[in-house]
C-alpha cells in the first residue's frame, strides 16, 4: 500500500471517529457505524490506532462486541431504537415530510430496528 492511500484512509479514520463522537451528542447521527468504519480504516493504515480505538474506555467494548462475537449490548440496543424512535417522531412533527418520504424514512428505520434487536447480545466476560 502506497504511503499516500495509507494517508488517506489514516485521515478518513480519523474523519469517522469525529463523526461517531459527534453522534454521541447528536441524536440524529449514528455512533455505531462510525466507529465500526473507522476500526476497518485503522486496520488497514495503522494497526496501532485500531489497538488505541479497540481499547478505548467509550468505544472500545462495543467495538469488540461486535468484532469478537457480532454482538450488540441490550443497553445499546435499548437506546439505539429509543433515540431511532425519537429521531424520526422529530422528523414527522417538525419537517412534516410528503407522505412518501415518511414511509421511505420509516422503512429504513424498522428495517435498521429489527437489525438491531435480533444481535445477539455479548457473553459475560
């Protein structure tokens, strides 16, 4: 790999774990994924950064979670669908979307749900 595509994917790590850390506070924006993309970026331009992330007090158990297992903590599972839930009841009230979009909206959110919930949860470690 060329020292500019480690570059590259090195910047764009960095660019997701801004992203999730802004979804800690922003209930739109996810958290999750973010995080899990920037796991796959460090893997591939820097393995030490994936160790600091996989190890990191906040990230680093869900991320192993669902790295060793596939696994999604009740927890997490728990507010991921309240917040989904209160994402798009915004969405409804305040945007007042077109019928259309509502159930465009609404299916990719039940859809993104049932994912969810049907992660088995972590062992007991």
């Amino acid at each position: 790999m060329t020292l500019s595509v480690r570059l590259a994917l090195l910047g764009l790590a960095w660019v997701m774990v801004g992203l999730a850390t802004a979804g800690i506070f922003l209930p739109l924006l996810p958290t999750t994924p973010f995080l899990l993309l920037a796991a796959w970026l460090f893997s591939r331009s820097s393995p030490r950064l994936e160790q600091w992330l996989a190890g990191h007090a906040l990230f680093g158990p869900p991320l192993r979670d669902w790295r060793d297992d596939g696994a999604i903590a009740r927890r997490n599972k728990i507010c991921a669908i309240l917040l989904m839930a209160l994402g798009f009841a915004y969405f409804w009230l305040a945007i007042e979307p077109p019928a259309i979009g509502l159930l465009a909206v609404a299916a990719i959110m039940i859809a993104c749900g049932i994912f969810i919930a049907t992660r088995p949860e972590p062992p007991n470690k």
